[in-house]
C-alpha cells in the first residue's frame, strides 16, 4: 500500500490554504491551466496505478470499469475547463436600467478562496478529483477529504497531489469519520459534499456555524418507470446496466422499477437475458465489481432476507451461474410483491438488488414517487410521449434520463446534482465552475449621474420624478 504522506495539522494546513488564498485573490489563467495540466498529468502518467489501487480497495472491480468511469469522466472535465475558462472567467457586461443611467454595470468572476472537498467511496478518483478540478480551475485553493473506505486510492491520490502541489494550493487530507466531522468544521469559504444523505445532514449542520455555503450530492431512490409503451427488451438492457454497474454501487442507479401490472413475468425474463448478455458470470467476473466491504455486503444481505421473510417474491438473476461466495460479489436479484415497511422500499438500496413495484396506471406511478423524497434520477421508457410528457410535467427529481439509464450525468453541459433529500447544488461544465465563484456584481458610476434627483430633502420635484418613474415601469 502508497505510504500515507506526512501533511500539516488539519487547522495548520487550513490557516495555509486561507493566507495563501488572500495573498492572491487574483488567480490569471495561465496559473489556473497549470494547476489543470499538472492534475491530468498526474491522471495520465499514473492511471494504471490509481485504478490498480481501485482495484484493490474493492477487491474485484476492472481496470476498464475505473477506466471508463472514473478515468474518462475526469479527463472529460478536465478537458472541458482548460477549453473553456477563458470564457468562464470573463467578465459580464449587463445592461443598466433607464433611472440609473448613464452608470454601466458588470459581473466580475471571482475565486471564492479555500474551498472543502468531501468524497465518497463508490467512484473514488472521479467524485473526489473532479469537484477539485473544478475547484481549482475557478481559481480556489483546495483540500480534500476522501473516503476511509477506499484506503488504497485515497493514499494514493494524497501522495500524488503532494507531489505535484504545493500544500496550500491542493491537499488530501486522510482520515475516518472523526477527521471528516473536524474537516467539515473549518470555516471554508465553500463546502462541497459528496455522501449519504444522513451524513450530509451532519455536514450541513457543521457547516452552518461558519456560515459556509455547501453543496451537497447525496444519494436517494431513484425511481425507473417502465411505461406500458416500452420494448422490454430493449429497456431490460439499460436499466441491467445501470442498475450493475459498479454493482449498483452509484449514486444515480435505478434504485426500483415502477412496472404496469401484469407484466412482470416478462420483465423478469427480459432482464434476466440482459444480465446474462452483459455478465456471463458472476464469481470471478473482474466486470462485476465486488462490493466494497463485508458490511455493505451484509447490509444488503439483511435487506434480502426481511423481503423474502415478509413474503416477496426475490429472483436470483444469476442462479445459473456458480458463486462460491468466497468474494464480495453479489448476484443481481428482482424482488417482486415488495410490501410498505419493508426495508429495501425506505432505503436506497446501493447494490444490485432491484424491487419491481407494480403500477395500474401513470397517475398512480406519479403519486407514489410524489409521496416519496424527491429523487435524484428518474428513469422513463417508453415510446408513448404523452404518457412521458405526464411525468415530466408532475415530478421533480435531479435529474432524468429518458430511454436510458445514468447518461445525464456524463453530459457536462447539463448540470449535475439533487434536489431536497437527494442534495442541493449542481456542478459539471460551467454551472460547476459557478459554484466555485463569486460573481461580484459592479456598478460603475458616471460624472453626469441623476442621482442627487432622488436625494433628500424630498419636495415637489421629487414627487414628480416618482410619478414619471412609475407610469416608465
Ligand atoms: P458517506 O456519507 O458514508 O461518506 C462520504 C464521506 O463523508 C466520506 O469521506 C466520509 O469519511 C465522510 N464523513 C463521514 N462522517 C462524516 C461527518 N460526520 N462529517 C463530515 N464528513 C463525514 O457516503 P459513502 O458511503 O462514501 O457514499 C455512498 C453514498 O453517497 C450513497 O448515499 C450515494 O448515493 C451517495 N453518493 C452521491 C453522489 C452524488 O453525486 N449525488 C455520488 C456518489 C455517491
């Protein structure tokens, strides 16, 4: 394993990162690209070894998983904001109304200062490195604090980014639960929050006492509704491989299926002929990842077992194929019949078990997503666009893939991110990169200003200018 880098006190590094970031509030372009090439660089020249690492912090998960997404994420996110900074930072000019003339206006784009970066396990390099990139491009200092669960990755991302910058331009901080709650505690000028909605809560609270603003990407339920109108086959397909990718281990997975009653024997077929065309096997498939530790493993194993105990109907997908139960690697499952009070109905589920809820019509699918948190994706298949055009219209969620699973989120043109339970804030592409700014409004004041027309004391000419004023507006 990476050795863990030697770095200051958590409070020490902070107060570095705060001086620094005052010292130069200015950051030019030419500094904020360097900052980026020397993070793709890092990506590039140790891409085998950081999903080596990946690799090893789950057990079984492919060199060509990480590859695709976390690697290729990262590279495209990076890529976009070497290209389009320059139009980023610009300043904006902005029309001035008619009574403050002949001031003009702008918008200065401005680095916030230090900003927080607190990640997640499931997709460690991308979720952790791409928000600091972000970060970094609109000019802030950044620490960032990886997930415990993935020691390998962590370690080697902090000694990477210590090679590569000065500590109070980017750091890794490691650490558990204790040095997260201390790090969520620094006065940043913002937080930005990658995790479980339970521990957001805690991140939000920590971060109230400085007044820091937060973003905050958070899990959920994310409902798939399977419209009368839909090709099973074709839909099985997606909905198999975004439900198991990174065995379900995505914050984006189709938690459950809403299906039209009556058909669950051929989706049940349908996505078993899907999981049988993307995952021939399961134990020993480096395709399949494992998941992460023997805890989440028994988590969901606990969650199969209240189901099946309270009478649902759970399909082993993969029973065909043999698991000798000697990794982490857990065969897809269908639940059908799942009950209210049942566990796997309350909380997001995080791997590759898949309840299927029946529906007797769209009205009655919109209202049991509606009585839920709002989500952080929707799912819709079909081909019936006005059935599509009902849900779109009567539901709220992150965001929404129609006739695909999980592929708005590699759109960095579309922002990225929750809403109510499922998170606030978005980031990717440009909305990202506002994230991280100040956009500091200037008004510019002219010699031939009428501003002394509004100034006490207030007689008949100013009534006058009022009433003219008003009939203008
Ligand atoms: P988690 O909430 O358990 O941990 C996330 C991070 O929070 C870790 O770095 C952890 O050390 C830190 N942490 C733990 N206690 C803390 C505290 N008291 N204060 C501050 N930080 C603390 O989440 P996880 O298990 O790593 O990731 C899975 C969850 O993340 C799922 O709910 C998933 O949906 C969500 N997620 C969301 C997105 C998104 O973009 N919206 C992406 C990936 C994962």
């Amino acid at each position: 394993m990476t050795q863990i880098p030697p770095t200051l006190p958590l409070r020490a590094l902070f107060d570095a990162q705060h001086s620094a970031s005052r010292a130069q509030i200015d950051v030019p372009l030419a500094l904020r690209r360097d900052r980026l090439a020397r993070l793709k660089a890092l990506i590039d020249q140790h891409g085998a070894a950081l999903s080596d690492a990946v690799q090893a912090d789950f057990g079984v998960r492919s060199r060509q998983l990480t590859e695709v997404a976390d690697l290729f994420v990262l590279r495209a996110a990076i890529g976009q904001l070497h290209k389009e900074l320059p139009r980023w930072m610009k300043t904006r000019r902005v029309a001035t109304p008619l009574y403050l003339q002949p001031a003009s206006s702008h918008i200065q784009r401005q680095p916030l200062g230090v900003v927080g970066v607190i990640g997640p396990w499931n997709y460690p390099l991308q979720l952790n490195l791409g928000p600091a990139a972000t970060a970094l491009a609109a000019g802030n200092r950044v620490m960032l604090k990886p997930s415990e669960l993935t020691p390998h990755s962590s370690a080697l991302m902090a000694s990477l980014v210590q090679g590569a910058f000065s500590a109070d331009e980017f750091s890794v901080v490691l650490g558990g639960a204790d040095v997260a709650h201390e790090f969520a505690s620094l006065p940043f000028d913002h937080l930005f929050f990658t995790g479980s909605t339970a521990v957001g809560r805690k991140v939000a609270a920590a971060a109230a006492a400085n007044l820091t603003p937060t973003t905050l990407e958070l899990g959920g339920k994310s409902p798939c509704i399977v419209d009368a109108s839909c090709k099973l086959d074709e839909a099985a397909v997606k909905i198999a491989h975004g439900k198991l990718l990174n065995a379900g281990q995505t914050c984006i997975a189709p938690d459950y299926v809403l299906l039209p009653r009556g058909q669950e024997a051929a989706f049940e077929q349908a996505y078993t002929a899907a999981v049988a065309r993307l995952f021939p096997t399961i134990a020993g498939n480096p395709d399949y990842a494992a998941i992460v530790s023997d805890r989440h493993h028994a988590r969901l194993q606990s969650l199969l077992n209240e189901a099946a105990a309270q009478g649902a109907r759970v399909v082993d997908v993969a029973a065909g194929t043999s698991n000798t139960g000697t990794t982490r690697q857990m065969n897809p499952t269908l639940v059908f019949n799942p009950g209210p009070g049942m566990k796997l109905l309350d909380e997001e589920i995080f791997g590759p078990i898949l309840p299927v809820v029946a529906y007797d019509t769209v009205g009655e699918a919109i209202r049991y997503i509606n009585a839920r948190p709002r989500p952080l994706a929707l799912y819709w298949f079909g081909s019936d666009t006005s059935a599509r055009d009902q849900v779109m219209a009567s539901t709220v969620s992150g965001g929404v893939s129609i006739n695909d699973t999980l592929m708005h989120v590699a759109h960095e043109g579309l922002p990225f991110g929750g809403v109510g339970e499922s998170g606030w804030g978005a980031y990717h592409g440009e909305v990202g990169f506002l994230r991280f700014t100040q956009q500091k409004p200037v008004l510019v004041q002219s010699r031939f200003s009428m501003g002394h027309l509004f100034y006490p004391p207030y007689g008949p000419r100013f009534d006058q200018i009022m009433g003219l004023l008003k009939r203008w507006l």
